[in-house]
C-alpha cells in the first residue's frame, strides 16, 4: 500500500515538472496535484471516521469564466468499530470530470460528477459520484469547499476541503 501511494506521489511530482516547463506553449491549460480532508455525513459517518485524499488535477479554459476540469485520486476513510461491528476502511479512486465558472476574478463554482471505484473489503466495484463546490484561485493556489456524493449500494456522502496548486 505505502509503496504504491509513494509512486502515485512519485509520477504526479514528474506530470506536474513537465507540466511546467511546457507552460509557456500551454497557456490555457494546467495540472497540479491536490490535498483533500472529508468529513462523513449521513450514514457513511456511521460507519467511517474522516478521511484524507491526494491527487492530480486539470483544467482547461474553455470561453471567458468557464473552464472543463478534471481529477483522479485516491481518498481513505478508516472504518470505525460499533457495537461490536467493525466495519471496513473505505479505500477509494474517484475519477470527475466537470465545469468550474468564475463568479468573479478569484472566486468560482464547481459542479464535477465521475465515477469511483471502491477498492479493498469495503464495498468493492464502481459506481457513481457528484461533487458541487465552491471555491478561490489566486496564481496557482486553489481552495474548495465542497460536498461529494458517491452511489453505490447507498449514497456515500461527506463534506470536504481540497487544496492545490496548479502549474
């Protein structure tokens, strides 16, 4: 496990020193990767203690204010035990693809869906998300609120903050 997180951080750190050096030819586009917390609602918060996430996002500038995003990740929910049922950690890849719209000049709303992909002893398969947001940008720095929803066997909700930083 800790070896392959340690590749993901590897081969996002070489995406994002590409991405960098190419940024002169590529003005309407960029890549970087991203930090995320997740706080449980619902039932998932029944059964999970908040969570933690990395991965690599992008965007590309479509028309004035309106940009085409996209991640994919990794986020881990530790299960929690309750009344002697223990329930399993929730290790999950989700993949979003969305639309962000500048409001104004730093700040931004988000709506993204995609599908994620439930690994491990916890509700293994895919299934579905959406993830509204709002958010700020300033340079390359960007900070999001926001809820995501994923659909599988139930709806597996959690608030979350996501920080990054774009090249």
């Amino acid at each position: 496990m800790k070896r392959n997180i340690l590749a993901f951080i590897a081969v996002m750190l070489t995406v994002c020193i590409g991405a960098q050096q190419s940024q002169a030819q590529l003005k309407r586009f960029s890549i970087g990767p991203y930090v995320e917390a997740g706080f449980p609602t619902g039932d998932f918060s029944n059964s999970h203690k908040p969570g933690f996430g990395v991965g690599l996002g992008a965007d590309v500038k479509l028309v004035a204010g309106l940009t085409a995003v996209g991640s994919v990740g990794f986020m881990y929910f530790k299960g929690k035990t309750d009344n002697n049922i223990s329930y399993a950690s929730a290790k999950v890849i989700p993949v979003r693809l969305g639309l962000r719209y500048n409001l104004v000049s730093i700040l931004y709303v988000k709506a993204e869906g995609g599908t994620v992909n439930f690994t491990g002893d916890y509700n293994n398969g895919m299934g579905a998300l959406f993830a509204p947001g709002v958010g700020i940008r300033l340079l390359g720095l960007d900070v999001e609120g926001k809820y995501e929803a994923w659909f599988k066997d139930g709806t597996h909700g959690f608030w979350g903050l996501k920080a990054g930083y774009n090249f």
